[in-house]
C-alpha cells in the first residue's frame, strides 16, 4: 500500500499546481483586458454658493453745459436801462384868497379915504406891515476891580498893642460887596485867623479903606458886583 500511496500524492501536487497556473492566468487576463477597458470618471461639476449681484440704478444724466460765451455776457452786460418818459403836469391853480386882510407892499399903512368896498361889499381892512425892533448892543460884562491899592487896606499900624504883646498873627479870607458906585456894603470872612477881635477890624477897615470901579454888566451899564481877597497880620518890627 505504500507503493500505491506514492504516486497518488504526486499526482495531486501536480493537479494543485496546475489548477493555481490556471487561475493565476485567466486572473492576468482580467487584470490587464479590464485595465484597458474601464475609463476612469472625472466630475467636471463646480460646486459653489449663489450671490445675487444688485441692479446698478441709472445714474442722472448731466446738466447741459453752458458756453463759456454765454456766461461772459450775463456777468459782463450791464441792465438795459429805459428811460421814462417825461409826464407833463398841470400848473398848479394860485390859492385863492378869500380874507379881507391883506399886506401893503410898503411899509407904511395905506389910509382907506373913501368908501370903496370888496366884492363882499365890506371895507377891507388895512393891517400896517410890522417893523422889527432893532437889537440893543451887548457888551462883556466887567467884575469889580479895586481903584486904589490893596495894600493900604490895612497896615502894621492897625496892630493893636494888645495884639503885639499877645503876638496874634493870622491870615483872614474876605469876600465884599460893591455898589455901582464903588463902595464896600458889606463884608464877610470867609476864612478867619483865629483870633475874632482881628476879624472884626479887618471888615470894619477894609469897608471903609477900599475903593473900587464899579462893574459893567452887558448892557454896559455900571452895576453891583463882588470883590474877594485875603490879607496876612504880621507882628510889626
């Protein structure tokens, strides 16, 4: 049985490999009849997201353009001028005067003598043309002004011995009023020296020292006026 086993699994070898020589055959054949057969497929679709594109609006059409000419004259002409043609008025009618009154020409009065009469039957009257008064000459008024000097009004031989021994001295400010004649009414201190027995001899000498010119006013007339002036107490030597 040995024998007989031996060449069975000889046999079966060699069928195995025959049949694997077979496969491995037609399995080329189909590899290489196929690969010339089949195409390969290419998709040629793009793929892609819609974006609607807006509708562009007509844009105005331009305003027409001026000639340069035109624009020269309307900032160049001047405005036309048009005379107006003169209107002719009516002359105006005189007033009519319908008084009894009326103004000589002449500057004396007219004397009615007899007994003609207006339209109105009434005697006009007759009213004398008024004669301006003529203006009186104006002069600048002049103040008061001493007429003798000032200076011997009063002297340091007024000084009282009392006054010398109590060496009273002082200044005294005064202010008189002079008459159209010249001469002193009153007198009054305006600003004493302290001492009231001096004041009182300063107006009292001075009213009856002083002299004036009288003062004008503008009708060149003498008149009232006022003097005013201060006088110093100094202690004789």
């Amino acid at each position: 049985m040995a024998f007989t086993d031996a060449p069975t699994l000889e046999n079966r070898k060699t069928a195995i490999g025959g049949v694997i020589a077979v496969h491995a055959g037609i399995g080329a054949l189909l590899v290489f009849g196929l690969a010339e057969s089949i195409q390969p497929f290419i998709d040629d679709t793009l793929e892609g997201t819609f974006i609607p594109v807006p509708e562009e609006t007509p844009k105005p059409p331009p305003p027409p353009e001026t000639p340069p000419e035109a624009q020269r004259d309307e900032t160049t002409l001047p405005p036309i001028f048009t005379p107006v043609p003169p209107i002719d008025l009516p002359a105006p009618t005189p007033p009519i005067d319908s008084t009894n009154d009326f103004f000589p020409p002449a500057s004396d009065p007219i004397i009615n003598s007899g007994p003609a009469t207006s339209g109105t039957g009434t005697t006009p009257r007759v009213i004398p043309k008024p004669t301006p008064t003529p203006l009186a000459p104006t002069f600048d008024p002049v103040a008061a002004k001493p007429a003798n000097d000032p200076g011997t009004w009063i002297t340091t031989n007024d000084y009282r011995s009392s006054w010398i021994r109590r060496e009273m001295v002082g200044s005294a400010s005064f202010r008189l009023a002079v008459s159209a004649k010249g001469r002193v009414e009153s007198c009054t201190i305006t600003s004493g020296t302290g001492h009231s027995s001096m004041d009182d001899s300063t107006c009292q000498l001075i009213t009856k020292r002083a002299r004036f010119t009288a003062a004008r006013g503008t009708d060149g007339k003498v008149t009232t006026g006022s003097y005013s002036g201060s006088i110093r107490w100094v202690l004789p030597e």
